[in-house]
C-alpha cells in the first residue's frame, strides 16, 4: 500500500497515477476522506478516553451533589466512548479497505497508455532469417512433438486446454534451464530457495494479487489457501511481520516452484502451444533493499535477465511497460521479449517490476538503521526463467533444417553435454 502522509501531501500525484493505470480517480478523494474521519474520530475518542479516566479519578473523593453530578457525567461518557470507538473502527477499516484498493504509484517516467503502449528501450541480437538458409522455421509444437519432447494432446486429456506434458528431452531441457538458471543466480549472490505452492490469504493479499490480478488466481476455499502465480508470493511473505537489519541488505533470494494461472480473459489468446499454460515452472530472483536503492537494483535484476536470454542465443527486446499495463503492486516495470520466428514477433520472456514499499508496507516488512531508525524497506522481483515460453523460443530460435535443435552452450554441461536434440520420429 501507498505511504498515507503521501496522500495528504500530494493528493494529485496519487490522482495522477490512478489516471495512468486507468483506474477509478475516485477512490484517491473517498479515501482520503476516510483518513480524515479516521483522524478525527482517533482525536475525539482519546478526547473521550482522558475526560472519562480524570472523573473515575474525582469520583472516590467527591461527596453530596458534586459526586451526583460526577457519577451522571461518567455514566454519559460511557456512552460516548463506546460510540466514539466504534466510529474509530469503522473508519479505520474504510480507510484501510480503501487503501488495500489502491495501486502503486506509477513512477514519472513510465509511459502513459495501454498495453501496446510500451516503449522499446533496447534491442538485443538479430532474429534468424531462415528463408536466407533456405528452410521454413517449424513451430515449437512441431520440433516438441518431432523430438518427443512436448505433449499437449495427452496433457489436455489429463487435465484440459492448456496443461501439457514435457517429455524426453523435453523435461530434460526444463531441469537444465532451471539449474542453469539457479546457477548464474547463485553465482551473482542470490540464495537458492524451493518455496511453497500455497499460501494464504494474507500473502496473497500483500503481494497485490487479490486486486485487479484476482480473477487469475486458483483458490482452495475449503483449506483457506490459494496456489501462487509465481513464487513472489512466498519469497515476499517470507520476512513478512519482521523488522530487518539494515546491515543485511540487500537480500536477494531466487525461487524456483511451480507457478498456477487461471488466464482468465485469455480466450482465443494463445490457444496452441505451450506459451500461454495454466501450470509452469519458473525460476524468480526477488530483492529486499532500501527504499533508496530500489531503482539502482531494477537495473541489476534487468541486468542479470539480459545475461541470461543473451546466454541462451535469444534475440530480444527490452520494453518500460506502460502504466495501464502495470500490475498493482509496481511503480514500474520492464519486459524483455524473446523473437520467436515462427510468430514474427517479440513475446515476453522476463520482467522485472520495482515495488517500491508498497508490498513492504501491507506485509509489515521493515528495517532497522542506526540512523534512521524502523521503516519499510522495498521489495524487487524479476523472472529469471519462465520455462515454457523459455523453451518455445529456444526451439525456435535454434532449429535445423533437419529438425534437431542446437543445444545453447550454457545448457550443455546440464545435458550431459550434448550439443543437439534430434528428432525421434522420421
């Protein structure tokens, strides 16, 4: 959640970024209307509270009239606190109902608009001209099903569209972008973490995936848990309700779990292929800094992303994604896009997003300073490996005329060292 004496201060920096995302203005001044209420009804209670604690102390010494007097007055001021405690509730829980509803603030140099109004930062590489080699590229399905790799007709009869099985070298290649991934991770002082797949409510909720993102999320209403989209949710729940030693910053943690996404809205999207799944394994680098560092460490997340898709032989682009595209929790956002030739365009492969304090603030994350005393830290994450889109725009990318596939050299030492996946069928 956003830092309310922001909201006092600069009302219409906080209008201003409602109006980018392209969400309800309205919700900047009914909430800022509940903080009021919320003040004055915290003033007036303890207004209440002090009077009634000096007449419980006049009582025992007073006598005749003036204790008749005394004992009235408390006996009205009883009334009053009750209500006046009641008022304060009501209107602490309205404002933080109100608050929980409200994105982040979008950073000044997001751009404005949609989703296809993102701006391209920079190119990485030159996508393949197969027609100058003298062959069609082959889709990821085709290549998968050629060399025994990736099954979606059996993964739709198991559990319905959009699940598939990887298989052969197929989950062979999975388990080797995972520990190659966790490798470059490690190497760059990440700790390694296997996170859970449930979670509840309340990491989920602090995250800022109950909001607009909600409609997506798998929920297990008998146990009171939800699977998680990506292990953000667990890596930031993590520390949730701890007070951190500045001196340990930054801690840097990379995640590998399996990641459940309902697509919702995503009908006709993506139908074929594993691009677009409801299932898939992810490995996810997340940040805790100080507030002031956040944005030297989105370049460092951007900056190991980049290591790894240049590694793997991708060509790519990085966009600043524009701020109606944002998720709630980010100030901003960048995405590198992966070309996948059979498509004849970039699809996101990665992306990094700067929360800033906000899922600090709703999951009472802080640190503590010699200086500066208790406050919300900020909290970083950016996918490393998505596999299967990962594995879509390496098929693609390094395919032969004969069907087999060029292993990326990184790859190699978690394969055994080969340095092609052939086709098992003619």
């Amino acid at each position: 959640m956003i830092d309310l004496r922001l909201l006092r201060e600069d009302p219409d920096r906080v209008r201003a970024s409602q109006r980018a995302r392209g969400e309800d203005v309205g919700l900047v001044d009914a909430l800022i209307s509940a903080d009021e209420r919320r003040r004055a009804s915290g003033s007036r209670f303890d207004e209440l509270r002090s009077e009634q604690k000096r007449i419980g102390k006049l009582i025992p010494r007073a006598s005749g009239d003036e204790k008749a007097e005394l004992l009235k007055r408390a006996g009205e001021l009883a009334g009053e606190v009750k209500a006046a405690d009641a008022e304060r509730d009501e209107a602490a829980d309205e404002t933080q109902r109100l608050l929980l509803a409200l994105g982040n603030v979008v950073h000044p140099d997001v751009p404005v608009g949609g989703e296809d109004d993102f701006a391209v930062l920079e190119t990485h590489g030159t996508p393949r001209d197969f027609e100058a080699e003298g062959f069609a590229p082959k889709d990821h399905l085709e290549l998968g099903a050629a060399l025994g790799a990736i099954d979606v007709e059996r993964g739709a009869k198991v559990s319905g569209s959009r699940f598939y099985y990887l298989t052969g070298v197929g989950a062979l290649l999975e388990l080797a972008l995972v520990n190659a991934a966790i490798a470059q991770a490690t190497e760059a002082g990440f700790v390694p973490m296997l996170t859970p797949a449930l979670v509840k409510p309340r990491a989920m909720e602090g995250t800022g995936f109950l909001g607009q993102a909600a409609q997506d999320v798998y929920q297990l209403e008998k146990d009171d848990l939800y699977l998680v989209g990506t292990s953000e949710v667990a890596l930031a729940g993590y520390h949730m309700d701890e007070i951190l030693d500045e001196a340990r910053l930054p801690l840097r943690y990379a995640g590998f779990s399996p990641c459940f996404r309902r697509e919702a809205g995503s009908h006709g999207k993506d139908t074929k292929g594993i691009i677009r799944v409801h299932q898939f394994d992810k490995v996810e680098m997340f940040s805790y800094v100080a507030p002031e560092d956040a944005e030297a460490e989105l370049d460092r997340l951007l900056a190991w992303e980049k290591r790894w898709l240049t590694a793997l032989g991708l060509a790519f682009r990085v966009i600043d994604v524009a701020s109606g595209d944002l998720g709630a929790s980010a100030q901003r956002k960048f995405d590198c896009e992966a070309w996948i030739p059979t498509q004849g365009k970039y699809r996101e492969l990665t992306s990094t997003s700067n929360t800033g304090e906000f899922q600090a603030r709703r999951l009472s994350i802080r640190m503590r300073g010699k200086e500066t005393g208790v406050r919300p830290l900020a909290t970083l994450n950016g996918t490393l490996c998505a596999v299967p889109r990962t594995i879509v725009a390496i098929l693609e990318t390094h395919q032969n005329a004969d069907g087999s596939v060029t292993v990326p050299e990184i790859l190699r030492p978690y394969l055994g060292g080969r340095e092609t996946l052939t086709p098992v069928t003619a």
